[in-house]
C-alpha cells in the first residue's frame, strides 16, 4: 500500500498515515473531514482533505481533495 501511495509522491503516504494514527488515537473523529499536511526533509509540501478511518478500516479512508502536492520534474 504505501508504494501505491508514493505514487502521488512521499508527502501524500504520510498524510494518509497520520491521518490513520490519529484516528486510532482518538485526536480526530473517523468519517469527519480533516486536513492533514506532511512533506519530507525539505518541509511541508503535501495538504489534502481525508475523512479518516481507523487503521482496522483502512479503506474506508476517503482522499477527498488534494490541496497541495509537489510537482515531479
């Protein structure tokens, strides 16, 4: 899962993990849209809109809008 996901480059699979860690953690309600924003060494360069699931549902997380993603090249 996480090569499919760096597909859309590094920041967008570690957006979906926080997202992942932070609904099992309780920080934010499964289903409801939150913005989660990551990146690399460089800095934060990814921001997308998820309605976020627990790790156990995996897929019922939705990718809703993408904000912000670096462009490759």
């Amino acid at each position: 899962m996480a090569q499919t996901l760096r597909i859309f480059g590094e920041g967008m699979k570690v957006c979906v993990e926080i997202a992942l860690m932070a609904a099992d953690a309780g920080l934010v309600r499964v289903g409801e849209p939150c913005i989660a924003i990551a990146g690399t060494g460089r800095g934060a360069d990814t921001a997308v809109v998820l309605a976020p699931a627990h790790v156990q549902q995996f897929f019922d997380l939705r990718v809703m809008e993408v904000l912000a993603k670096p462009r490759l090249g």
